[in-house]
C-alpha cells in the first residue's frame, strides 16, 4: 500500500536518508518472525525523540510495512503490539507524519485491532489512535465513519485504566459542535456523519457517554480522572441536553455538580481547577444550573478570576479569561460581581503588558513561547472587557478609564491576529453602547477612523461586529457620525445591504436608519441615490422580518420634516407609493404594518406629499380598511393618517375633508369616538373636531 507524501517533503527527506535507516526497513521483510520482531523492537529504540530518524523511515516506506504485520493474523501478538508501538511514535513526530499514517489508512486499522482479545495489544491501539486523533490535522468525523465504532470504545472503558485515559482523550477530541467542522476531506472516505446528521455529541451522549464516563471522575488515576472531567467539558459545551442530564448524575452518592466543585479547590492541580470551571461554566450557560447558584457566584466564578492573575500559565490565564468572559456574559449581576472581584477590571490591564522586559520568566524556551503567543493574551483580555461592559454604564467607564484602555483597543484593530481584531472590535461593540463614552472617549481618540479602517476589508465575522458598532457610533447625540458621514460610509453601508450575509444586511440598514435620523436633506438624498430605488424594493422584499423592520424604519427616518418629506416625494413618490402598497397587501406582521402605515402619516405630513395619497383611491381604502381593524394599533396608525389629511390650518384641507367624508371616514370616526380604548377615543374626537371647526 503506497502512502502519498508531499513532493517538497520527500526530497528534502530523502537527500538525508541514511543506510541505516534502509537496514530498519529491510528487516522488516526478513523471513524469520523473530528477526522482524527485533526489527520493530530496534526501529522502536531508534526512533523515540528522533524526529529525522521518524522523517526517513516514513519516506523509505516503513508505515504500510508496520501496517501490514498489525494486522496479519499470522502475526504474534506481541510483534502486533510492538507495531502499534512504533507506529504511535511516528505519529508523535511532525504534523506531515500524521498526514502519511492517515494517507496510508492507519485509522481503519487500529480500529481493526481493537477487537482483538489482547488487553496490550488493544492498548498500544488506543494509545496510537489518541495520539493520532489530537493532531490538528485529524479529521475528528473519521471516529464516527463507523457506526459500531463507539459502542466497541464504550465497552472498553471499563478493561484498564489505560483504556480509559486513551478513551477519554479519544472522545474529547473528537466532540466538536456540528458548526466547528465540515464533512468530507479530499484524501480520506466520505464520513457517515455529514453536516445534517447528528453532532458528535449526540452520538456520544445516545450511546450512554454521561453514565459510561460518570464514575471516572472518582478513579484512583489522576490522568483517568483528568480525561474524564476534560470529556464532559466538551460534551456539555453548549448542549442543554447533556448538562441537564449532568445535574441528576451520581457518582456514590453523590451528584456530579457537588464533584465538580471539590475539583475547584484551590490544592487540586490547576487543570483540574480549570476544566472543572468550564464544566460548571457550560451547565450555567446552557440553563442546567442557575446564575445565582452558590456553585456559581462563590465557587466557578472566583476560580475563574484566579486564573487571570499574572502568577498563572499565559494559556492558564488565557483559558480562566475567555472562560469567565462566557460566563458573564449575558448575566448582568455575574458581570457585576466579576467586576469588583480582587481588581479583576486592573488586573486584565496586565494582559497586554506581557511578557515585559522584567519578566520572571528565567526559562529561555517558556519566554520564546510566550512571545509567540502574547496576542492570545490580549483576545482573552478584549473577550472579557467586552463581557463585563455589555451592561452596566459604571463598568464601562471603569474599563475606559483603565491605563491606555482606548489606545490599546484602537491598535488591536489593526493587529495581524484575526482574533485579536476580531475581540477588540467585541471590545470596542460592548463599550460603544454608552451614551457617554460615545460622546467622549470615542471622540477623544478618533476610534471611528480605525473602525472605518476595518470595514474597507475584513471577514464576515469582524464584518459584523464592526459594523453593529458602527450603528452606535451614528446615533445622532454621538459627535463621530459627522467626520463618519464624510469618510464614505454611504456607499460603504449601502453595499453591506447587498451582503448574502444577513447580519450585515441588517446592520447596513440600521446604520442607514441611525444615519437619517434628524439628518440633512442631503444626506437623505445621498442615501437614496446609494441605494438605489431597486435595492430599496430588494430590501423590502427580504425574507427577514428584521431586514424588513429597519428598511421601514430607514424610510420613516427618510420622510421626517415637511421639506424634506415633499422633496423626497417629489423624486421619489411612485415608487415609495408603490412599496407601501406591496407591504400592506402583504403576509406581514401586526409591527410591520403599524411601521408602513407610520410611513403614510408622515406622507400625508407633507405639503405637496399629500396628495400622493389622496390621488391614490386604492391607498385610502386600505388606510379605512385598517381604521376598523381589529389591532388598535393599527386602527391609531391608520387615524395619524387621517388627521393629517384633513387638518384645517392646511390648504386644500375643505376639498380632502369632503372626499374622506364621501368614502365613509366620519362613520368610521364616530365609531371610534365610543370607543373603549382611550387613545382611539381621543384620536377620533381630535379628527371630527377638524370637521366642525
């Protein structure tokens, strides 16, 4: 069996190909069993810790030889086992050794091997597997390609302790939500499971994963119990049906939230404090355990802040902060109670100081480390500002005030990270929802510039964000909508509304909405002409009722003020007129038509506008229509309407009042003037006063 490697690979590797290398090989093909099993046995001494030596025997052809004897049945258990061996130690080399096991279909194999009666045997198996399975380059769906695969793992759990350490690592890297990955990889078979199947954790919860793992967390192994606890961190992320189903666990007696908790005292290893935090931290955000559980405010919350302290591991600290960030995050009393916990709000300061050229760091190859992954430090310290202010007005000025805080999040704007972009903008979203930060420190440092910056060209995912930020940076009362205004944010947000992305489509129109709000007429008139009376019918067309809402709220916003009302109408009124029709004629909500009809009052607002509508019989009868609706609302909508129509101060007031009067609107007001509920009565009697005066 060929295995393919990559071109560039093979060369640089064969140039260096030793003799002694071949001789590994070339035993491997002895006719004598026991000469081969000392061949492996050799090869097995030569290889650990040499990644070189690993490199040349993959390239010589090593693996489908090694693959070959695992599986023959001719072969002795312990030449079986011995392969097994090596094989998990190629697979410890580099990602590309990973990628020749996989190409020579080692997967199948090893799965092969664990039904062997042989306990050794079946652990150097899983033991191989593990190690293939937490390479990144692993698909983890290749776990599942097999159905009776998972059923067989879960009845091996309970052989050794071996067996369930490997196991449970197998599975933790192997659970991914169903968004996390994609089905189908080029080099390998077409996985069962595809993106409209079951997600790993379904299958592993459906085949008894919860009560097979449960009394793992009691084991005299600390690496067993380590797994264990790691496995349910990923089962219950995000899984309402797996941490619901946590709560009523018991492990003699007693239940897993109470083992959980004992896991997050202070003298257990800080991994198991940790892991035992997101445990906890999943069953609260999936509804499985309350906010204000005690298990929560005085046990995972507290750890979690431990975490964040400069004492702790960068991925310690980077792990404790977005782990915590999730947790508060749409609790206002957690994001409260973090925020005063021992000076988190400072100590995050710190995560943007590292490592600092007085580190502690004596360990050369811990600071080379750490270099190269500071910016996770500064996402995970972005995520949990963004977390602790999406509420509260006093956090929010606590974080602005913070040393360098804007500064720091106007150059994550702008890192090489992704990530980091992405939190900072997370960051910027949550803290621009303060009317006086945005009035202040938001024009202070000009942060509008930057985010303007973001938006010209980023992924959908900052997209988003940034532009949902860039929505509160146009209300009218913030200072930056001017110098935004002058920049091309128009067209900018003009073209988001063409995205087939819907977030964005939202957000292009809402920013619009903001933009028009009390604007000049020729800003009105630039927004217009931006979207194009097309795209304006596209929108009101859209399929999401959000979508919808904003683009009659953009339009609204667009018909405010008479001059600009009339001006508007005159350019455009047949085909506003139009739109208007097509929405009340429509399958739509009770807001939606209450918004279209808000839109015809300020029509018949106008001076000239009016007449659009009182030219316009099918519009009238379909404003009576919705006078005797059933929906008050509706019925104070369409009577706004009405009013302006026929105001007497206005000209041409007596001609509208008696062609109103002809169509049977005074019945209808007289109606409404007996009515129970008092805004109606109020409108109507407010209306035949125009009639009588």
């Amino acid at each position: 069996m060929a295995c393919v490697l990559e071109a560039p690979l093979r060369m640089s590797v064969l140039s260096e190909v030793t003799a002694s290398s071949r001789h590994y090989v070339d035993r491997l093909f002895d006719l004598d069993p026991q000469k081969v099993l000392q061949g492996v046995i050799d090869m097995k001494n030569a290889v650990i810790g040499n990644n070189k030596q690993k490199a040349n025997l993959i390239v010589l052809g090593a693996v489908p030889r090694l693959l070959y004897l695992l599986q023959q049945e001719s072969s002795s258990t312990e030449l079986r086992t011995e392969c097994a061996v090596v094989l998990g130690s190629l697979a410890m080399g580099t990602e590309n050794n990973v990628k020749s096991l996989l190409d020579c279909h080692i997967i199948p194999a090893l799965l092969q091997g664990l039904l062997s009666p042989d306990l050794k045997f079946i652990e150097a198996c899983l033991r191989c597997l593990r190690t293939i399975f937490i390479s990144p380059v692993t698909p983890e769906d290749l776990l599942y390609t097999d159905a009776t695969v998972i059923s067989h793992l879960m009845a091996l759990l309970s052989r050794s302790r071996y067996t369930q350490e490997y196991i449970c690592q197998i599975f933790s890297h192997c659970c991914k939500l169903q968004h996390w990955h994609s089905c189908g990889f080029k080099s390998l078979p077409q996985p069962l499971l595809c993106a409209n199947g079951p997600d790993h954790q379904t299958i592993l919860f459906n085949h008894g994963a919860v009560q097979s793992i449960a009394h793992l967390l009691v084991s005299a192994s600390y690496k067993v119990r380590m797994q264990a606890l790691k496995c349910f961190s990923v089962l219950a992320f995000e899984n309402p049906q797996v941490s619901m189903t946590l709560v009523n666990v018991s492990v003699d007696g007693e239940l897993l939230p109470q083992i959980f908790v004992k896991m997050l005292q202070r003298d257990k290893p800080i991994e198991m404090q940790l892991t035992s935090a997101k445990c906890l931290t999943s069953m609260c955000r999936a509804g499985a355990i309350r906010t204000d559980d005690p298990c929560i405010v005085l046990k995972t919350l507290p750890c979690l802040v431990r975490m964040c302290s400069k004492e702790r591991l960068l991925e310690e600290r980077v792990e404790g902060a977005e782990t915590l960030a999730y947790l508060i995050e749409t609790d206002v009393e957690l994001q409260r109670i973090a925020s005063i916990t021992d000076h988190l709000i400072v100590m995050l300061a710190d995560y943007f100081k590292y490592p600092s050229s007085v580190s502690a760091i004596t360990d050369i190859k811990r600071l080379d480390h750490d270099l190269k992954h500071a910016h996770e430090l500064r996402q995970a310290a972005f995520k949990l500002y963004a977390s602790l202010g999406a509420n509260d007005e006093d956090i929010r000025k606590k974080i602005i005030e913070t040393e360098n805080m804007m500064d720091r999040i106007v150059n994550g704007l702008s890192e090489s990270s992704i990530k980091v972009r992405l939190a900072a903008v997370r960051c910027l979203h949550s803290l621009s929802r303060s009317v006086q930060q945005l009035r202040t420190s938001f024009q202070d440092h000009a942060v509008w510039k930057p985010l303007m910056k973001v938006l010209q060209n980023a992924p959908n995912e900052i997209l988003v964000v940034a532009s949902s930020t860039l929505c509160n940076l146009l209300l009218e009362f913030s200072p930056s909508k001017e110098p935004i205004l002058e920049s091309g944010a128009i067209e900018l947000l003009c073209s988001l509304t063409q995205s087939e992305n819907l977030a964005l489509r939202v957000n292009g129109i809402w920013a619009l909405m903001n933009m028009a709000f009390q604007a000049e007429q020729k800003i009105k008139s630039d927004i217009l002409r931006g979207l194009s009376t097309e795209q304006l019918f596209q929108l009101l067309s859209d399929s999401d009722v959000n979508v919808l809402m904003k683009t009659l709220g953009l339009l609204r916003n667009l018909l405010s003020t008479r001059p600009h009302i009339d001006h508007i109408m005159s350019t455009h009124g047949k085909q506003i007129m139009q739109a208007v029709t097509l929405i009340l004629e429509g399958e739509h909500n009770i807001e939606v038509k209450e918004q279209t009809l808000c839109i015809l009052a300020n029509i018949a607002d106008g001076t000239t506008a009016k007449e659009l509508i009182m030219t316009n019989d099918d519009i009238l009868q379909k404003i009576k229509y919705y006078m005797s609706h059933s929906n008050a609302k509706l019925q104070l909508a369409a009577m706004f309407c009405i009013s302006n129509l026929i105001w007497n101060e206005e000209e041409g007031s007596q001609e509208r009042q008696d062609k109103l009067r002809d169509m049977g609107i005074v019945d209808i007001l007289h109606k409404l003037s007996q009515s129970s509920d008092p805004n109606l009565c109020d409108k109507a009697k407010t209306a035949l006063q125009q009639y009588l005066a």
